[in-house]
C-alpha cells in the first residue's frame, strides 16, 4: 500500500488536469505492484483510498478545506469536505497501517521564519509518525537550510535517493549535501527494517531528485521565487495561503513550466513509493 494525500488535487492545480494527475499517479502505483491509498476527508468521514467517483468529485470540489493536524479532527466533528497535507496524510496512513507515503515535496521552514515563525506541521508529524514519505526535497519558496538543520533537531533521517546532494523540488540540486544516500529501493526497506529493530520510532524522509530531463535549474528557478515572494508580501499573503498563492504565482511566471515540472516529480515519487512499499513486504 502506498497512500497518497489529497491537497494536490484541491488546491495544487486545476480541474481537469487535476483528476488527469491523481489518476495517473495512481497507475503508476498499480503498475510498479503496489496499492495506491488516496486520503482525505469527505463530509465528515476519514477516506483511506478513493473510489473512481470519488477521486473526480474531489478533483471539483470548490471550498475544501486544508486540513492538517491542527484541524483534521474539527474538519471531521464539523462533517466537512477537506483535503489532507503531508502532516495529515501521515496520521491517515499511519491509523491504516500503511508505512509508505508518496507526495511532491513537504513543508518546511518559511523564508524569513525568524520574523513570521511560519514553519510547517510537516516537521513535527515526521518526527512522531512512522510512515516513509518519498517527496521531491522540501518545496523550493522555503529556507531549505533550515528546514534540514529542523530535521536533524527532530531526529529524522533524510535520505536522498541514489544522489549526495539534497534536491529542491523544481530542481535537483539544491546546493546542499544530503545527510544520508541510498541507492536502492530495497536498502531504504532495510534501513527501516533496522530502525524498527531498534525500537526508533518517527518518519523518514526519503528526497527522490525529479528527473534531469524535466527540471527546472535552481538558479534560473530562484529568479521566479524572488519575484513570487515579493508578490506574496505585496498582497499581504499570509498562513495557509502562502504555499497555493506562490506555486500560482510560479505558474504565470514560468509560463506554465512549473505545474508539468511538478506533475513529473509527482509521478516520479510514486513510482520509487511504490518501489520502496513492495521491497518492504519481500
């Protein structure tokens, strides 16, 4: 089993290129010998998997909230529709008993974090549950240096797949050494294996670089998040409407590049979930 989150269908892209990605995603997890799980809330009720009707009802849905572990339970009791972040997959798949968890890219620490505090729920839910989150790096509109240097803190192994430098999701390099290399689905399997052995619990998180042919160079890239950040504090953006308001930013400003960058990470990360999932069951 692999699960998959929902808020990349809600508030990532639009419809019907949405439903196309969440579809696609899905059958490259069949296709590589696993079982996709997509996750999210529907009026009130915890979905761990969607059926085909409900995956395209999603995929329209207008007004779905962002739910993470803050409000998970409230979207719940308060019988609404909301879409779940990487924390809130997480707690999902965790309760299911599924271990891997393939999405784009997690939260992290904000730009200029030491002023806002703004730092994802994604940090501390890697720290305290055990599921494999196989993403693309931390989104590259965060401080990603400090977003490794919280990870560390937190205890969780960052294992950066078959290269020595760290990836930035559009790009696949960072500029940072990876913490950790593995060159195999099967050794990622076996790290776990051992870390369970040995009674540690929490995540891990496992970068898988977007291929070369589909990246976005990192200098070329921090051009349009300079100027999609200067945008964000010129409209006062601010809270959970940070992270969709400059991946649309992004869009206009790379004239579309980045949404086909970010659909082929996405379908790269599956594949290497679904990998990583099948290898832990051999």
């Amino acid at each position: 089993l692999v699960a998959l989150e929902s808020t990349i269908i809600t508030h990532g892209m639009p419809y019907p290129g949405n439903l196309e990605m969440a579809r696609s995603v899905e059958t490259i997890i069949r296709d590589n010998g696993a079982v996709p799980a997509t996750i999210a809330v529907i009026e009130g009720v915890l979905h761990i998997g969607l059926e085909a009707a409900q995956l395209e009802a999603l995929a329209q849905t207008k007004g779905a909230m962002k739910v993470s572990r803050a409000d998970m339970a409230f979207a719940i009791a308060e019988r609404r529709t909301g879409a779940t972040t990487v924390a809130a997959t997480m707690i999902g798949a965790a309760r299911a008993g599924i271990r891997v968890f393939a999405t784009g890219g997690i939260g992290g620490v904000h730009r200029g974090a030491e002023e806002t505090f703004d730092i994802s729920a994604d940090l501390e839910e890697l720290a305290r549950t055990g599921v494999i989150v196989v993403c693309a790096g931390a989104k590259a509109i965060l401080d990603i240096p400090k977003t490794l240097e919280v990870l560390e803190t937190r205890g969780v192994p960052v294992v950066t797949y078959d290269s020595a430098t760290f990836p930035a999701f559009w790009s696949r390099d960072s500029g940072l050494k990876s913490p950790l290399t593995l060159n195999s689905p099967a050794a990622i399997a076996n790290f776990q294996t051992v870390r369970d052995q040995l009674g540690v619990d929490g995540g891990m998180l496992i970068a898988n670089p977007v291929p070369q042919a589909d990246e976005i160079p990192r200098e070329e890239m921090e051009i349009y998040i300079t100027r999609a950040l200067d945008n964000a504090e010129r409209d006062e953006i601010a809270g959970k409407a940070v992270t969709p308001y400059l991946l649309d930013s992004l869009f206009h400003l790379t004239d579309g590049r980045s949404l086909k960058t970010n659909i082929a990470l996405v379908e790269n990360n599956a594949r290497l979930a679904a990998e990583i999932a099948v290898a832990m069951v051999d």
